[in-house]
C-alpha cells in the first residue's frame, strides 16, 4: 500500500475519532464534531450491582413502611428510625434514568442540549447564539453534597440555562466544555438592540 494511503487513513480516522475522559466508572465524556457541528457528550456508565441495589433499597423501604402500618400495637423507636433510614437509603441508590445528556454546538445558529433516556425518549432544547450571554461554570451547595454545573445565561430570561440538567459530572469534564462554548459564544456573539 502506498505511503500516502496509508497517511490519508490515519489522518481521517484521527479527525473521527472521539476524545474522551472516564470519571471513576461513573460518567463518561466524548468530544466530536460531525458536519461542522461540535458534539460533547456525558455518559451515565451502567451499572447493573447499582439498579440491584437501587430494586433492594425500594423494596425496603416499602417493606418497613407496610411493616409500620400494619403492625396495629403500638410505634416502637425502632419504627420511627427505620422508615427514614430505609428512605434516604432508597434515595441515594436510585438508579438515573438517564442515559447520557447532549451538547451540540452549531456555529452560526446556536446550541442544542439533548437528554437522552434509557428508555429511547429524548428531550432536546435548542438555544440560538444571540440569546446566549456568557456560559457559566458553577459550584452548586446543598446541605448534604457539592457539585459542579455547566449553566448558559440566556437574554430575556428569569432562570438559568442549565447545560446539564438530570447528571453532575465533575470539573474535570466540564471545564472543556466550558471552554468550547466560551470560544462559541466570544467568536459568534450577535449582539441584538435592547
């Protein structure tokens, strides 16, 4: 085969190929561009121990809340503990029901953010390029957690963008994709009369 063939491969197979982060076996992230269109892609890594425990976790809570009910003497400590306890298990077990979430930049239109579920339903919300004022990479606090959102302040709007909406990678994998969109929205910026 001849060298020039055999450099043409390898230099489309490398244009095609998909770059790609792994975050403790949970999230997975892939970059691509397909027709001028910039494809980043977050990945809920299955788990089949996490849905059995997440199955195990339900039917314990509903097994001690039927328990609860039905034992007619009288509320024990044990009762009183037990419930909660089996509901923040259930909770924090709770298998995401999606697959993997979407962000396509199309430049010269705008950004489409995808949701796609286990069950084949996808949501999609398309933002166009001169609604969008700046993306904005956020520490989010809760009292039991923290974490890390990608969000879009879009014109004209109460309420933030959120790029990610059901899943909450980690800044190691949306800090690439912050910097796209920050590239996007600084090079493409329409600016509109208020």
């Amino acid at each position: 085969m001849p060298a020039w063939i055999v450099f043409w491969r390898a230099d489309t197979m490398k244009k095609h190929q998909a770059q790609g982060i792994s975050a403790g076996g949970v999230y997975r992230y892939t970059h691509r561009r397909e027709g001028g269109a910039d494809i980043h892609d977050v990945f809920v890594e299955k788990s089949a121990s996490r849905l059995l425990f997440s199955y195990i976790g339900a039917m314990l809570l509903l097994a001690n809340v039927c328990y609860a009910l039905l034992k007619q003497e009288s509320l024990c400590l044990s009762s009183f503990w037990c419930v909660p306890f089996s509901a923040i298990v259930a909770k924090s077990l709770q298998y995401k029901p999606v697959k993997k979430e979407s962000l396509m930049i199309m430049p010269g239109f705008g950004v489409q953010l995808e949701q796609h579920f286990w069950s084949g339903r996808v949501h999609r919300q398309f933002v166009p390029i001169g609604k969008i004022l700046k993306p904005v990479l956020n520490e989010c606090v809760t009292p039991v957690t923290c974490y890390w959102s990608l969000a879009l302040l879009v014109r004209n709007e109460d309420k933030i963008t959120l790029v990610f909406k059901k899943l909450h990678p980690p800044v190691k994998m949306l800090v690439p994709i912050w910097k796209a969109l920050c590239a996007f929205t600084s090079s493409d910026s329409i600016t509109s009369p208020s």
